[in-house]
C-alpha cells in the first residue's frame, strides 16, 4: 500500500482521468513524481483524436527519456489510474524508470468492461511484470478503485454502440 503522501498523487491520477473522460477521452490518468516527491509531469489519455498510442504513461515515459537522467528516471515514479498496458510497461522499461503504483490492474478493466459487454481491445492486457519484468509494481489499491470503475462506467455506457 503507498504511504499516505502517495496517495494524493494517486488521487490526482482520479482526477486526470476524470478529466480526459470529460474531455470525451477513455478515463486515464498518470503523474511522473521524482524522488522527492515532486511532481515532474501528469498527463491524461488522449487517443479520442485517433492516435490510439497517446496514452499518458507513454507520454511520461517518453518526456523522462528527453528530460532526465538515467538515475533521475530509476528513481522516479510513475502513479497512474490503471495498470499500464504492454505498450506503455515497455516504453516505461525501455527508458528506465523507477515504479509503478497503479489504482486498478489491467484484469479488473478487462472484468469490468467484460460486464459491460465491450469487446477486447486489439492488444492483450498483460500484468506490467509480464513485460517488464524488473520493474516495482504496487496496485491495485482499494477504495480508489471504485472510482476508477465508475469512469469506465460511464465512458463505455456514454460509447456503446
């Protein structure tokens, strides 16, 4: 479980992706904190305009390749709304950072999509380990994740066809 200072960077992934859902973007959020705490870069999902790799931890991910030092990456953080997908745990490895805390995992969006009867995504949901097998991963954590849910919810029902 994060410490309590974490959790308002957790929160603040809530927040992000409750504002790419209103931004009429799948409801993800991310932030980029370093070893101090500080917050380096958020972002949200934005792949509504077509691009389906705009995702915000490949965002983050690629501005700590251009940014930070090697070091400055392993030790940094990356908190995040949802388990990162293949795509992005690789990118996350590939430029060395540090850990992940996600507020849900990869099988509880496939769960709750599954009961919402949306269909598979064209890129298999992998637990981040699976791809990157070296990075510290933390997630999911409770009580948050209830509201993660909740903006899949109302993206899928607001997008179904």
């Amino acid at each position: 479980m994060p410490i309590e200072n974490e959790m308002q960077h957790l929160h603040r992934c809530v927040e992000l992706a409750a504002e790419a859902l209103d931004a009429g973007d799948e409801p993800f959020g991310s932030v980029l904190v370093d070893a101090d705490g500080r917050v380096l870069m958020e972002d949200r999902n934005r792949i509504a305009g077509g691009d389906s790799t705009r995702h915000p931890e490949f965002a983050l991910a690629r501005w700590a390749a251009e940014n930070l030092s090697p070091e400055e990456r392993a030790a940094a953080t990356v908190f995040t709304s949802g388990e990162h997908c293949p795509m992005c745990a690789a990118a996350h490895a590939w430029v060395g950072l540090g850990r992940i805390v996600y507020v849900s995992s990869s099988a509880q969006l496939m769960e709750w999509l599954s009961e919402l009867g949306v269909p598979a995504p064209p890129v298999r949901p992998l637990p981040v380990q699976s791809v990157a097998p070296e990075v510290i991963v933390e997630g999911p954590v409770a009580g948050l994740a209830d509201a993660v849910r909740d903006l899949q919810r109302r993206y899928h029902g607001a997008h179904q066809t």
